[in-house]
C-alpha cells in the first residue's frame, strides 16, 4: 500500500492481526482523508448553537462542516440532547423481512471478501423469513458520551468506558456516541432512565432493529441496497473516529432513525441463537465466547460490510470493536 492511499482492503485474518492491520491501514501514519481543518473549524465558531444543530443534520452542506458544527455544540452544548427527554421515533408495527436469502450467500462474500468477511459470517444471517413486529418507539440517535456520564454521575455505576481518556470524555465528543462499554452497562443505563423519567426503556430486540433498518422489504442499508460512502461513517468515509450524531443525515431511514450503518455497532437485548430454520454457525465468535451478545450496525473503524443491515456480529474481545447502544421505548 502507498503512503498517500486510503485502504480499500484486509489481509489476514480480522481477529489475529493489529487493529491497524484489520482497518487495511500500514502501521505507520496515514492522514485520514476526511479531515476537519482549522478553517472548517473557524467556518462554523461564530453560529448559534440553534444553527449549528440545523447545520450538523442538513444533507446539503459538506460533511466536514456537518461534524465541525457537531464538536463545536459538544464545546457549547447541544440543544438536541437531554439525558432524561431522549428524541424517539414512534414505529408502526407491521410485518418485517429479516435475514438474507441463502441463494446469495456466495455473491455477498465475494463482494466483501476484500474486507476480510468470512462466509460463516453471512451464512449467520440465514435465512430470510418473516416476522411480526410490534409497536414500538426507537431512539433517533444512539446514547452518547454525554448522556452516558449522566447515568455514571448519578449512579456511580462501574462502567467507565474504556475509549474516554483517563475516565473523562473528550469535551469535542459529548455528543458522539458512547463505546466500548458492556451490555450489561447498556442496560442498566436503560433500567436508570425508566426509574428517573416512569417510562419503560430498554434496548431493541434484533428483529425490531432490523425492522428499524431494513424497513418492512428488507433493503440491504437503511436508506436504499446501494453503498455510498458520504452516507455513513465507516472506513471509507475516512473519518476514523466518531462523529457527532445526526452528522450523516444521508444514511438515516426515511423516518428520520440516524446512524444504523456506521459510527459505533449497537446492542441488543438478545443473544445469538439462529434464525428459524437455520443451524448454530461456530464462528470465531461462537468459539470464543460461546453464548454472546448480538450487536448490529456499523462502526467507524470498519468497512462497509459490518454497515448492512442484515449483518449481526458481537463483541469479540478486542480493542477494534466500538459497540455502543440505542434506545427502545414501550409505548
């Protein structure tokens, strides 16, 4: 790989070689392309913070000056966010399609080998069939760093992620989601925020985060069966690190649901088990951990293979995986 070139591609085996290595990067430095300069910065410094948020979700503008103006209302404090009032989306319930056909297994690996994907992996999402969802309310953004340290100030619960340096969150990412943390910290955030608000939280099965996804037809992303980069923080978006939530209103599903492809993976509350009709798929996963929790979604620090909405994963124990959660509500 040359210096100047961003990776389009993995070598080796994704759980047995460097984080560096796993994200296509040489182990020395390559400037991400997607860089907020000084002028972006001091672009948005003088707006309101009632602009800024107008400007962090307007498809229209440039996306470095969407996710400068989302660190600059983390520095002054964001209007969208509030721990106890989070943004939901109500959703209808109806009948949803879940999974992937096996016919297309082969054409699914081959188009994300590249990426170092196994077919054990897609072969976990089979096969397709339907289920019936219920209503429902999902949260628009996933939990930031800053809604997180509300829970962690008010509970002492022993949690602190691992990703906030020296156990505080980088004042610029308040509004960024939170990473890195446990399941079991995803729910007890939800079980706090019923107890302070007498609403009932909780995280999303994986079927209604599918639904959320995917829609009722089933689309392979949350806004079309078409990739593009600009619409998502992944790897090829070439941020390598969070963003503000909201910042890639592209990528959000025709109800307004941000981030379901990319900036940090999402739990939810079921473990892996197959889907009906299908068989366990002992993957590297499975192997390690045995039982585990299925996260979905993808991540910055990831290509867009783990961004389809079809995809489930979890969190093998590495550094290289960003898995925060979002919010379900029963209404």
């Amino acid at each position: 790989m040359q210096a100047n070139m961003w990776p389009d591609r993995v070598v080796g085996e994704i759980n047995e070689i460097t984080d560096r290595a796993a994200m296509g990067l040489p182990e020395h430095f390559v400037a991400p392309p997607l860089a907020i300069t000084p002028a972006v910065m001091n672009s948005v410094r003088s707006a309101s913070s009632h602009d800024l948020a107008l400007l962090v979700e307007d498809a229209t503008a440039e996306v470095a000056r969407r996710i400068a103006a989302g660190w600059m209302l983390s520095l002054i404090g964001d209007p969208r966010l509030n721990p106890l009032e989070p943004t939901m989306v109500k959703v209808q319930g109806g009948r949803g399609v879940i999974g992937t056909d096996l016919s297309t297994v082969d054409a699914l690996f081959e188009r994300y080998v590249q990426f170092g994907v196994k077919r054990l992996w897609i072969e976990k999402e089979c096969p397709r069939f339907a289920v019936d969802i219920g209503e429902f309310a999902i949260g628009k953004y996933p939990v930031t760093n800053g809604e997180f340290m509300a829970f962690l100030s008010d509970t002492h619960f022993p949690a602190i992620p691992s990703s906030w340096p020296y156990g505080k969150p980088p004042a610029h990412a308040l509004n960024s989601p939170v990473y890195t943390i446990t399941a079991e910290a995803a729910e007890a955030y939800a079980a706090w925020l019923s107890r302070k608000t007498g609403r009932a939280f909780r995280l999303p099965t994986e079927f209604e985060w599918e639904y959320v996804a995917a829609g009722a037809t089933g689309r392979s992303f949350p806004w079309g069966d078409r990739f593009t980069a600009d619409a998502a923080n992944t790897m090829e978006a070439g941020l390598l690190s969070t963003s503000p939530v909201g910042a890639f209103p592209l990528g959000n599903t025709p109800a307004g649901v941000a981030d379901l492809a990319g900036n940090v993976e999402e739990y939810v509350s079921d473990t892996y088990r197959p889907y009906p009709g299908g068989q366990v798929v002992m993957d590297d996963l499975y192997l390690k951990l045995g039982a585990y929790r299925i996260a979905r979604g993808g991540a910055f620090n990831r290509f867009s293979d783990l961004a389809r909405c079809q995809r489930r994963h979890g969190a093998y124990p590495s550094s290289l995986y960003a898995i925060g959660f979002r919010l379900a509500e029963d209404i």
